[in-house]
C-alpha cells in the first residue's frame, strides 16, 4: 500500500490497516487508544475552552513547518489566547484519492511530534477520503480542549483609550514563506514561517498581569482586520507608528515588489496583546525574555476615534487608514 | 452576494460578512456570541468525552436529511455511545469556490435546527474556502465534548460467550438512500436516511441497566466490521441469525439487486449494543417503547471461538462467513 484508495475511506479493512500503520504508530496514548467512539479525558477542576480549526494550507510542506505542525499549533494558539492551557485535541483527516501514505506519514509524524513538544494530547480522530479531483491531498481539521486558567474578557470589550497594543515579533514571515514557496512564483528566499506553539509566552505574559484587555493569534487578515474588528462600535480608534512595526527585510522587499502590506498578511506564531499603558512595559519586557517574543514592540495605541479607524503613521510622516483586509491576497494560507 | 469567493476565506471583510450573515444567524448563543478564538463553557462535573467527525458525504441534500443534520447527528451519537451526554459541538466547513450561499444557508440552518433538538450547542467555528475543483462544493467537520454520565468500558473488553447483540431497527436505509440518489443511479424508491440523533434512545437503555458491555452507532463499515472488531484477539466469535435481522423490504431489493449485503451498509440512526443475556429482554423492551427503536431485535449472541469469526446463519439454513468491509462499496456515504 503506497497510495491512499478509496477503500481507506470505507470503514472497513484498509481502513483499520491505515488506522493502526499510520495513526496508531505515532498516535499512542491511552486515551486514544480506549479507541472507542469518543477519547474519555479526566474531569477538568476549571471552566472549558473549546475551538476548532480546518487547514487547507498549499502546499503542504513549507520553510518553517508542514500542515501537520500548523494543525497542533493553530489550535493550540487559540486555545493560548483565550487564557487556557491546551489539553486534548482532535483530529480530522480528509484524504484526496491518490495521495502517497509516505508523504501522510510524514505529515501524521510531525503532527505527534507537535503535540508533544506542545504537551497536549490527540485523544479521538477521523479519516475520510474523496475522489481524486474533490481535494488536494490533504485537508485536516482540529479541535482542541483547554481549561481556563486565567479568566479574562476575551470579547476585547474592556479596551479604553491609552491602552498599549504590543505585539511578539515580525509580522508576515508566514504569509510570504507560503506566497514564495508556490509553485507559479517560486521565489528564493531566506524567510521560513513563524508556525509555532504560544502558549509558553501567553503564561509569560498572564505572569505579569491578569488585567489583560485583549489577545488573540494574528492569522489570516492579518493584524489589521484584528484590530478594525475590536474597535468597531466602540468609538475608539487605533494609531500604529510604521517605524515601531518590526519586519524582516526580505518580507519588506517582498510586499513592495508585490503591494502587500504586512499588516494584512496571515501569521501562524505572532500574537497581539492589548493592556492599559501602565503594564505595557513590564508585559513587553517579559515577551522580550522569552525566545517566542524576542522582537517584541510596542507598535501603537488606542484612542477615542469616533470615525473607528486603523492609523498608521507611516514612516515618511503620513498617515494611513487600514480597513479590515477586502480581498483574499493569498488564498489557502492555513 | 450569491456564491461564495475565494474572499470570503481570507479572514477579511467577506469573511466577517458571512459569518454574520450566515453563521450567527442561525447559530446564536451566549457562548458562540463572545466571538473569541475558542468558545468558554462552564465547568463540566464529571469525566468528559471529546469527539470528531469529517463528512464529506454526497449529495448534500437526500432523503430523511442533509449534510448538516448529519453533522450534528454522528457527532451527538458517538457521544452518546460513549455514555456521554452530548452538551457542546465544534463546526469547520470547507467550502468550494462557486457554492451557491443559498444552499450553504439551507445548511447551516439545518445544522442549527437540529443541534436545538438535541441540546447541544454550537460553541465555536471555522470556515476556509478552497478553489474550484478542489473540494465538492461543501465539508463539515464537527467535533463534540460531552460530559460522561454512565461509565461503561467501551472498548468492548467485557464482552463474554452467551451476550446477546442488539440493534434499534433496520439495517441499510442510510447507505442505500445515498446510493439511490447519486446521479449515476437515480433509483427512485421510498427508503430514506435513518439519520438521527439517539441520545435518547441511550438513555433509555442506560436506565434500565449500567452494565452494558459494548455500544456503537453503527455508521462505515456495517454491522459486520463492528463485530468483526470487537471479537478480534478474543477468542470470540458472533452467530447472527438472519431471520431476526430487520432490513426494509426496499433496501433487501436494492442490496440483491446490486450484490450488496446490508449489515455492510452504513447508517446513521441505528446502534449495537451488547450485553448479558440475562439483560437482554429489558433492554429489547425499553428499546422498542422508543421511537427510536420500535424496530429493535435481538440478531444474534456471543460465542466461544477460537476462529475469532462472525457466522450468519442464513434464511436458507445455511452459515456464512461475514468479515469486515474490504472495499469502499458505496464512497462518501457519511
């Protein structure tokens, strides 16, 4: 067996080969393996955290990370910044006709790797396979289980005027790793994804304060459309300084060859967070501590904005307005 | 707005136009309403199931459902077979380019009508778009938390010689319904999908005993590859009785018409459960004061053997060999 068939999708023999070959040989836990309909976890001494993602990522493998690793940290990240630690996942597989098990392999073996390495665990899953021309190799769906440690309003709802918006890194490494990596563009360059897990840094920051305002991973629309979405109807407004923005160069070169502004670009391991600007500095130099936070800035903040607007202040001492981004600039980005 | 775009998958403004114009309006709840990157549900008191399904069945829309109906269905029962009462449900749709948003709608709709009828509630969501031809116009992932109300071991190790094997009704409606409308087909018949939420059905066999060894909605695969699983490595085998067996005259038709054994034919309403013998008649009777299974029978009991086979015993007297499932007899069925 060296292709996916049809036949792994039926629910019978070559399903459970699949199952054991493949899921079962890097999967193993004792909960997965109870192997009934449901994974059964312990009690959770706390409230519950529960989100879910598919990934649709072309292609498959990129500088960086491969869809099996975006899966596990995607989700794990949703779960960081709604202030609980990840526990469980699911997982659901939905296979292209024709698709190699060997690439299968290697992405279901960085998936395991992941979540390790991210300290949660695939307790249930699910493969379907579709006709060939019905997918593209391979789609994949989470779900994660977390408890909630640390309570806040994740509605962004308590965000005033003068509070800081911080975020962990160089925005867009991500967006333009999968842009150059296409193959109807092929660019070479040095940038990989920034694909990682943050929870460790979300405990680093929820260490310092608990009066976090708002958090939340920037993927797709970038942190543009984040921050149009929590100003709206609120009467707050936000300015951005371009200059306190931090970008690698060759994503920087990349944008202006193409017109793609990084502040609308998806990222799978930058988050931004929003406190009052009495905690900023401290919340910043804690990030800073942490290896997934080291190009951590302060890169503006919020105002009382009748018109709710995104300002950015560029770097030529103009300003900007950004809106929620309109047209999908890279399709199938995670 | 009448089909979806690759837009309305970039996180941006179209993205945040259908979520609010398709997916808030039929899924409104307090918790699905904080829009944060995971849903937060109350403390559950009590060990918890996680589960998770993709369907990627076809056509969308058939006979006794729908695509969403049956997204909530599967979900819910294999919560439910797993002792859990089904509370909370995750959604990802992967959506084709050129979907027509009428039909996502009708879809979405249904998913909700259903979830209210079985009391679960859509916590949190995703939805990506992928191009043209590289999808089948829609799929759903859902995944399900429960909280466990009736430990039983649902691995099926308990299993002895003498239990009896019980199912709630006709085998086969599900599958066939689906072969009969694919287009290739189109039989015109009077069957339809089983497919159906039985929570409460499970209840009803929980409250008359907690020792049930083995429980399962019987979905891909059939009846068959269920009970070749759980006597794998047991020394056990299984005498089924094709008399007893409930088949609906049409679906017997359709099945000898096409080569096709029922009890390898998928559902989305029925179960299996097995327990002692001595148990089985108050089981049987709860069983068929429910709608759910006013057609339950008990089909066949547990044996000692060492051939580890499942046996029918066949209207003409003879006795057959059922193994598992070896081909995908009828693709996309769920």
């Amino acid at each position: 067996m060296d292709i996916i068939t049809l036949s792994h999708g039926s629910g019978g023999k070559s399903t459970h080969d699949l199952i054991k070959k493949i899921f079962y040989k890097y999967f193993h836990n004792e909960i997965l393996l109870q192997q009934g309909d449901s994974g059964i976890v312990d009690k959770l001494n706390g409230k519950i955290a529960i989100t879910t993602d598919s990934y649709v990522i072309k292609p498959l493998f990129f500088q960086g990370g491969d869809i099996g690793k975006l899966s596990i940290c995607g989700t794990v990240n949703d779960l960081a910044v709604s202030g609980a630690r990840p526990l469980y996942i699911s997982v659901g597989f939905i296979i292209e006709e024709g698709m190699k098990i060997s690439e299968l392999e290697r992405i279901v073996e960085s998936m395991a790797k992941t979540a390790e390495s991210c300290n949660v665990k695939i307790v249930t899953g699910d493969s379907k396979v579709v006709e060939r021309g019905k997918g593209d190799k391979l789609y994949i769906n989470t779900a994660g289980v977390g408890i909630v440690e640390n309570s806040f309003d994740i509605s962004g709802r308590s965000i005033n005027e003068g509070d800081k918006i911080i975020v962990n890194g160089t925005l867009g490494d991500h967006g333009i790793t999968i842009l150059c990596e296409r193959e109807e563009l092929n660019f070479k360059t040095q940038i990989e994804s920034d694909c990682n897990a943050l929870y460790p840094l979300v405990q680093d920051i929820l260490s310092v304060t608990k009066k976090v305002k708002f958090m939340r991973d920037i993927t797709r629309g970038g942190l543009a459309t984040i921050l149009n979405e929590i100003i709206k109807e609120r009467k707050l407004g936000v300015v951005l300084k371009e200059n306190s923005i931090p970008v690698n160069d060759e994503v920087n070169v990349v944008c202006e060859m193409l017109g793609f502004n990084p502040l609308f670009i998806a990222n799978e391991g930058k988050l931004v967070v929003v406190v009052s600007k009495e905690e900023a500095h401290d919340v910043l130099r804690i990030m800073r501590s942490n290896p997934l936070g080291k190009n951590a800035a302060i890169i503006g903040e919020v105002i009382q904005d009748n018109a709710e607007k995104v300002y950015l202040n560029t770097k030529i001492h103009g300003t900007r307005i950004l809106g929620m981004l309109e047209d999908d600039l890279i399709p199938r980005i995670c």
